[in-house]
C-alpha cells in the first residue's frame, strides 16, 4: 500500500464530533451566559439612567475588553450561527406529518434560530456597530441609557423613521426566539451530554427549562419596558 | 359496512422512472388489512376508470408484524401494510386509502424499497454479539433477570425503518444511522459478551452520521411500531460516548 492510497477525509469529518461538541458547548458557554449578563445589565434600565450608565460604564472599563467581546463574543457566536446553519440546512422538517410535542419542538428550535439570527444582525448593527445601522443620533458620543432609548423609541435608519412599536416588537420577537433557543438548547444539551439519561429526567428536566425561558423572558421585557418608562 | 374500500397507490416503474398515481377500487371483506388490499389488486389489477394496469409490487414475508418489509407510508404516516386494518383506516379517512412508498430509500418499484442502507449500518456498528469460534467457548456469562429485563424492548427492533422515515434528521443524501442503530448499539454494548466490542461501535457512533446527527425530535419513539425504547437508547449512547470522548481525551 503507498501513501497515495489511503483515502483522504476532509477536514470538517475527521473533526466531525468535536465540532459538533463544540457547537453544543458554544451555545451555553460563552454563547447562553452572555445572553444572561446582557440581560443583568440590561434591566438596569428598571432603575433607571443613573444605574444603567454605571453599569454599563463598569463593562466598558473592564481590561482587554477587545479580547473579551471578540474571543468569547462573537467568535464563538459566529461559530454557533454558521456551523448550526449548516447543520439545519441538512434536515427534513416534518412537523406537519409527525405533529409530536418533541417533533414541533425540534421545528422551533430550527425556526427559533434563524429568527434570533436575523435579530441579533439587526440588534448589532444598530447599537454595536451603530455607524451602520444605528442613525444619526448615534454620531454623538453621549449618555448610554439615552442613546438606547432613542434606539428603541425613535430610530432613525437611513433618513427612515421607524415607529416605536415595530422596534419594540421587533425586540420583543427577537428576544422572545433567543430566550427559547436558548432553554430549549439547555434541555439538548443536556441530552447530548449524557446528562439526562431517559424520558422521565427529560420530563422534568423540560420543566426546568420551561421555568428558565418564561423567567428570562419576563426579565427581558422588564428591561425593554424599564426603557420606555424612564424618559 | 361498506362495500367498497378505495385505495389510492403511488406507483413508480423502476429505480429513477417517474411517479403516477393509480386508484383501485375492491370489495370490502370485514377484519381486511392493507396486504389483503394489495392481494386484491393483484388478482384483478384494473383501475377505478376501468383501465387494466400492472399488479401493484410491494413487500411482505411475515404478515404478523415481526419482519418489517412491508413497511410504507398509509394515510401519511409509516406503518406496516399487514398489521394495519382497513377498519381502523376509515377512522382517520372514510372515503380511501393512500399508500406510498417510504420516502428515504430508494424505490425499486412501486411500493418496495431498498433498504440495504440499514444493513450497512447494522455492520458499521457491528449489531451482533461476538460469539464465533471454531471450538466450544463454554457457557456464556449470567446475565442478571434485571438487565434482561432492561435489555429486552431493545431486542424488538425488527429493521423496518419506520424510525428513519419519521426522522427529520435522517435523509436521503445525509449518512445518519438513525435510532434504530443507535437503540441496538445500547443493546450489543450492555451484553456482557457484546461489550468486548463497545470501543468499536462507541467510534462509528462519533463519526460523521453518527449519534450527534440525532436533533432530539423523538418521532423515533412515536412510530415504533415495536416500542422500542429510542429515547432512553439514544439518551444512553449520548452518555455512552461522552464518557468514551473524555476518556480518549484524557487517557493518552
Ligand atoms: S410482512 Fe412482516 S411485518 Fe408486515
């Protein structure tokens, strides 16, 4: 036998399981945890612009922050949203056919993805790489909270007035698809990871997870509306 | 009673031919299942509009749900053609039946498939217990009442494929092995016998098409007509091949 012989794998097969390891694990850490600091700082807004703008001034001091936002932001985001789409793009959905609980479960998750994608390009472009998306107010280096407010409330895109309900919406659908992605992957992970290891720690592992989505959410909007409320 | 059952077939000339759809009209005898239909059509293969055409081909050895080849789709959903009962049909649609062919295999005529991919499969994850030898290995090793016990359901599957086509992750062009070959690797690695091989099947299960193409949508354990527990099987080689992951990652 020569070396010639020896079938070549391609990469992505040769790694194939610890890069589904790794899309799995993305989701939680630094992925899902990130959601949960993002929404901590973001109730804030509850108390207010005072506590808002300490907040977010304390993250925005943190050290290495480039290297923080970048390697445990939007490297491992940008992982979990290409090699997950790749994935999706591989199945048959079936729900229609096979209308089980799990079955439409699987659906959303899938839905839930691509939705919280397309929200999180929208949300980024607006706030994070505001230049592009977020409108002229955005120019001025300012107070936080009142720059997120008038993101939300009176956004400006591309000489476009946007209505404050559609934004609002808009956030409420896409945080809503994210909080689901993400305690819906809770329970898969926790299946892929050997964790739960039947259908009855499924079953109530799904309720723990029911409890954390319906709690982040109620989190979520309480910052969505604490924006509205303080003027 | 009604006197006629109305049976809508979609049929398929050969491997890559085109398909079309005939309707059949037969007498309707009480207790009749979806075989008897087809044996119906055989003996006299004329269609609704009077047109003589070709027998419908199907698959069918065991007539009592023990083999799997008559699997297809009846009504939209996967079952076997020889226990489903006309009577029970007219339940979810009074006015006909549609059968089809199963949808993740290839169609070598009308309503018999190819389904080699599963044997294939099978042999990936090496389903048997290695027990041949040229001279006399001795009784083999007790087997607790309790694990017998656990082990049994999985010891149903009868290969009919019924978890695959109901499995949005199992497709035509991917190589997922599908519950079935998950739910046996379980089976195989939990014989004490069977486990010399563990290490083995635990690889493939980590391969490309292996367990992680799972998507956890569970329809594997909805349509299997033999309840066979795939949930915990799959939940089972999940555990199974994360503890062999880390070993390997930590061992050497
Ligand atoms: S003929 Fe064997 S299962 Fe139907």
């Amino acid at each position: 036998m020569s070396a010639t012989e020896t079938p070549s794998i391609p990469w992505l097969d040769r790694n194939h399981f610890l890069l589904r390891r790794m899309h799995s694990l993305t989701g939680i850490i630094p992925v899902g945890a990130f959601l949960i600091e993002h929404l901590l700082t973001n109730s804030g807004s509850w108390y207010g612009a005072a506590r808002y703008n300490k907040d977010v001034k304390w993250i925005q001091d943190l050290p290495f922050l480039f290297v923080l936002e970048w390697g445990f932001i939007f490297l491992p985001l940008a992982f979990h949203a290409i090699y997950g789409f790749v994935i999706a793009l591989g199945a048959q959905m079936n729900a229609t056919s096979y209308p089980y609980l799990n079955g439409w479960r699987y659906t959303l998750q899938r839905i839930t993805a691509y939705i919280t994608l397309s929200f999180l390009i929208v949300h980024l472009l607006k706030f994070r790489f505001a230049w592009i998306l977020g409108g002229p107010v955005f120019a001025e280096a300012a107070d936080w909270f009142v720059l997120t407010r008038q993101g939300l409330l009176h956004w400006h895109v591309g000489g476009v007035y946007v209505p404050a309900w559609i934004t609002l919406s808009f956030y409420v659908i896409g945080l809503t698809a994210a909080v689901y992605h993400f305690a819906n992957g809770i329970w898969t992970f926790a299946i892929s990871w050997g964790v739960l290891g039947g259908p009855d720690s499924q079953r109530w592992f799904q309720y723990v997870c029911l409890l954390v989505g319906i709690v982040m959410c109620l989190w979520g909007y309480i910052s969505l509306w604490g924006f509205v409320i303080h003027g | 009673m009604p006197e006629y059952v109305t049976v809508r077939v979609k049929r398929q000339d050969g491997l890559d031919s085109p398909s079309y759809w005939e309707t059949f009209r037969i007498a309707y005898q009480p207790r009749m299942n979806v075989t008897t239909c087809l044996q119906q059509i055989a003996l006299n293969p004329v269609t609704l509009e009077g047109r003589k055409t070709t027998p419908v081909a199907y698959d069918a050895a065991c007539l009592e749900e023990v083999c799997g080849s008559c699997t297809m789709n009846i009504n939209g959903s996967v079952r076997q053609a020889c226990s489903t009962l006309v009577e029970a049909l007219r339940k979810e649609n009074p006015n006909e039946i549609t059968l089809e062919p199963m949808t993740k295999y290839p169609v070598m005529r009308d309503l018999a498939v190819d389904r080699s991919r599963m044997f294939r499969d099978l042999k990936r994850i090496k389903a048997w217990i290695p027990v041949d030898g040229y001279y006399d290995l001795g009784p083999g090793p007790r087997i607790s009442p309790k694990l017998q016990h656990q082990l049994y359901p999985y010891s149903r599957c009868m290969t009919c494929g019924c978890c695959t086509e109901a499995c949005p992750q199992y497709t035509k062009d991917n190589r997922f092995i599908g519950a079935f070959a998950i739910s046996l690797t379980v089976l195989f690695n939990s014989h004490p016998t069977g486990a010399v091989l563990k290490e083995d099947r635990l690889k493939e299960l980590m391969e490309p098409g292996g367990i992680s193409e799972c998507g956890q949508a569970q329809n594997c354990l909805r349509v299997c007509p033999k309840s066979v527990p795939n949930v915990t099987g799959i939940a089972q080689g999940y555990r199974q091949v994360t503890a062999q992951w880390f070993k390997n990652l930590f061992s050497r």
